[in-house]
C-alpha cells in the first residue's frame, strides 16, 4: 500500500547509517488504533514481524488490556531498519547490539510513516515511547508527564529531507501517547502505570 518506490528512496536515504534489514508496518486499513514504535530489533528483522521480538510480549500483553488483537490495530515505527551498533560482550564474540534511530535515519525513514498516517487517518494515534512521541510531536518531555493522556494535534511530517526539517499537518489527530512496551522490561515498576493507562485508552475505542 505504500508505494514500493518511496520505500526504496528512503532505503537508499538510510544506506549510509548502520542500520539493517526492514520490516513493513503490519495491520488493516481502517484500525481501531494506530501503534508508533521506535525501530525493529534483531528478531523483527528476521521475521519481518514488528514487536515479535522481546518488547513483542509485553506489546502483546498491551492488546491484551486492550482487548483487541493485532489484525484490529495497525503497528508502525518511526524506523523500519534495524539501527545497530557493534560491540563485545566480555570473554564472548563481537556482536551488533540494538541502538536508538538518531535524527538522520528518522528523517531517512519519515516519509514512509508520513504516508501512512496519511493513508490510514487512523482515528486514534499511539506512540510508544519518547522516539515515536517526539517524531510525532516534535518535543522530547519526560514521559512520566504525558503518557496517558488522550490530546488531539497536528503531527509532524517531513518537509525537506536536505535540511532535515518538518513540518505540521493542517488537520488535528488524536493522540494517546504511552511507555514504549520496552520500558516495562528494565523498569518493572512502570506496569502499574502502564495498565492504568490502557484502561483509560481502552475507553476511547469503539
Ligand atoms: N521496537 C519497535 O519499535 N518495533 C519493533 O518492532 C520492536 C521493538
């Protein structure tokens, strides 16, 4: 659905950062919800399955609260390529580790997610965590302050690919910004919360 042509120029956009493979956004066109995430990891890359990897189990959970499965919701991120860096664990094998998408690879990938939101007008948009929040709502705030919280507002698209600028969409959407389901693996203590705020998101579906 997104034109196999806007794909490949964003692939060559992102050629020259150290990232690999790429992984589609996966769901209906008309879904109850709208998932932002951050980029695939190591096992999305090899499936091609977003949030199959670990944060797929807590994301799963997620649907789960929600009461929905994944063939109601559309699930995307900011990247679609794995952003990894090298590293050697002590004693073992040099390995690549997964690493956050910086400005440039997110400026490499935007268009593809531009398009979506586009195509899709999903009637509520969820971003996971502080990347798909700030590729979306230009601010990088402290996510205890605005997860959880249903806001309607313009979202950001890219303008200028040579100056990396962006800018907002004429129409409003809505939004519910949540912790990426990764956050809930190193910091148990945010399940709480993230419960909480499902069951308010769980309110505004149809
Ligand atoms: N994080 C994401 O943002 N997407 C995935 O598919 C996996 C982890």
């Amino acid at each position: 659905m997104i034109p196999q042509r806007l794909i490949q120029l964003c692939n060559e956009r992102i050629a020259p950062y150290p990232c690999e493979g790429f992984v589609y956004g996966k769901g209906p066109l008309s879904p109850v919800l709208m998932f932002v995430g951050e980029a695939p990891g190591e096992t999305e890359i090899h499936n091609g399955i977003p949030f199959s990897g670990r944060a797929g189990r807590y994301f799963d959970g997620f649907l789960q609260e929600l009461g929905v499965t994944r063939s109601d919701v559309y699930v995307t991120s900011a990247v679609r390529s794995r952003p990894y860096k090298w590293g050697k664990p002590k004693g073992r094998e040099e390995r690549k580790y997964n690493r956050t998408p910086n400005q440039k690879e997110i400026a490499a990938h935007a268009p593809i997610l531009d398009a979506e939101i586009e195509l899709i007008q999903p009637s509520i948009i969820v971003p996971m965590g502080r990347t798909a929040y700030q590729r979306l709502l230009g601010k990088s705030p402290r996510m205890t302050e605005v997860t959880g919280h249903l806001i309607a507002a313009p979202v950001l698209k890219l303008e200028n690919w040579e100056t990396r600028s962006y800018t907002f969409t004429n129409t409003n959407y809505q939004l519910f910004p949540i912790y990426h389901p990764a956050a809930a693996l190193y910091k148990r203590s945010l399940e709480t919360d993230i419960s909480a705020h499902l069951e308010k998101l769980k309110q505004y579906l149809p």
